[in-house]
C-alpha cells in the first residue's frame, strides 16, 4: 500500500506525495519483468507528475509495478492540486518544475528518473533543462512538447476552446457516474483516481479541486511557453510516450531536437494513458531504467 506523506517543500508550499516502496520478496507484477530491466539491487528512485488538473492517484498502477520491480516511488500532487497546498501564486511551468527540485533535495532522492504527463511533461523537461543533474532521465508521457501558441493564435482564443467545465448545475452522482461509465474496461482505480480531480461539496454537487484561476494561469503558461527551448539544454535520456501513432509534428521535433531521445507510440491511447496502460508504460520506463544504470 502506497504511503501518504506531506512533504514541506521551505518557502514553498506542503506537497502531498504517495511513496511506494519496493517491499522485499514481492514477486513482480504483470510488466514489472522486462527483457533488460535494470538489476535486482540496482534500485532508481523515480518521481511522478501528473498533468494539468490532474492527480498523484492516476499513476498507482504504474508506481505499483515499478516498485514491485524494486524502484521506490513518488507519485505527485502539484500546487494546489489533489490533496496538496494552495500557495495563491506559481502556477506556471517553470515555478512548478523548480517545486520538484526542491521536493528531491528534501526527499534526498539521488538522481532519479523523473516522468510527466500531459502539462506535467512540460514540467519535467524544464526540470531537466534549467535544473541540470537532478534528474538522470525523464520520460514525457502524452506531453512535455505542449506549445498551445501552434494550435491559437491569442490567449482569449486559447482559453476559450480548453477552459474547465463548470460544475455549478452538476451533481455529484451525475458526476460520478459518467466517470465511471467512460472508464469500463479500464484498470480496477482508474475512475477512483479521475475522480481525485474533483471534490464532493457538502450539498452533493460538484467542484474540481484546482480554481479556475489557477487552471487558467497554466493554460496560460503553456501557451507562453516554448519547450523548443528547452531541448538543446536537456541533457540526459528523454523517452517520449505518446498517446497516438507515429506523425505528429511536434513530437518529430522533440525527437530531432532532443540530444538523447527515444519513443514509444501508444495509438488509439487516452490522454491518460498511464492510468489506461499501466502495464505498457511500466514497462517502457524499466527500459529507460535500464539504460541510465
């Protein structure tokens, strides 16, 4: 069972992180054993970051069969998502990839591999970019080459095309149950885990745990931002992950860019791919792993 800690990152703010350790004489689960993988003893912390209005909860299936692999785990909520902290201010790219930095030197995590989906794979390349060392590999699952100003022309039209639902008229049951429905078929957790995103008010309604405000200033943020910059500067083993088949001209550009990628395609996948194919992507980053032990 993972552990729940809060972690007081100084000057920052409380993260809440589920760790899950590797428990001694565990036999592997399903995907954990791969041709390659990374010796017994050879043990590589790794951090897990989720995406945009996301949660740590999405990535236990993934953090499960990586620790029974013999890989400590820390799986995230970011500022003023899931169960951590709201500060009131830093919710952008580069300020959320400098709390990851601060969380490992608290943590005392040497080197680890450091993986993120969606906006959360913007937020580790610019770990990896701007905090060189910390990392010794990341993976970018289904993001980390996020640049909103290719798909809009200005902000307002940004916003306007992904901003939030509003929940105001919804019911929690209403809710849940549409959840769970687009989730059949998916691994036992995955509709719990969507469903972290959001909290039941005390009258039965609706509402997702980061603000509005908050959700825009990222938004925001990704279409300000430029991870092309950042590729020259990333430098150590980039696996990209994404969530459909090969052809997408961003990620043909990260892999030209990037000093040391690799990729793994998922078509026909779900955004939330981690929480979909557990399995599959466990057993893609043991390969990485693998390669930086």
């Amino acid at each position: 069972m993972p552990r729940a800690l809060e972690v007081d990152l100084p000057g920052r703010f409380r993260m809440a992180v589920r760790e899950h350790e590797p428990a001694a004489g565990t036999a592997p689960l399903p995907g954990a054993a791969v041709p390659g993988a990374a010796v017994p003893g050879a043990a590589v912390p790794v951090v897990l970051v989720h995406g945009l209005a996301s949660n740590a909860l999405l990535w236990d299936g993934v953090a499960q069969r990586l620790a029974a692999a013999g890989h400590p785990c820390y799986a995230v909520d970011q500022r003023g998502h899931g169960l951590s902290a709201d500060p009131g201010t830093g919710y952008d790219t580069d300020t959320c990839a400098d709390d990851l930095a601060a969380l490992i030197t608290v943590l005392d995590l040497a080197a680890p591999v450091v993986v993120g989906q969606s906006w959360g794979g913007n937020v580790v390349l610019s770990l990896a970019a701007r905090h060189p060392g910390v990392a010794r590999a990341v993976a970018c699952v289904d993001g980390g080459w996020l640049r909103l100003s290719d798909r809009f022309a200005t902000f307002e039209q940004c916003w306007a095309a992904l901003a939030p639902p509003v929940f105001d008229d919804l019911a929690w049951d209403d809710v849940e149950r549409m959840i769970r429905a687009g989730h059949a078929g998916w691994p036992a957790g995955a509709a719990e885990a969507t469903l972290g995103n959001l909290r039941r008010t005390p009258d039965g309604g609706v509402r997702a745990r980061l603000t509005r405000d908050h959700h825009r200033s990222i938004v925001r943020s990704l279409f300000e931002g430029d991870p092309h910059a950042w590729y020259p500067r990333v430098a150590v083993p980039v696996l990209l992950a994404p969530a459909r088949a090969e052809g997408d001209p961003a990620v043909a550009d990260a892999l030209a860019s990037l000093p040391d990628p690799r990729v793994s395609y998922y078509p026909g996948a779900h955004h939330d791919l981690h929480a979909q194919h557990p399995d599959r992507l466990a057993a893609d980053l043991l390969r990485l792993i693998s390669a930086v032990t």
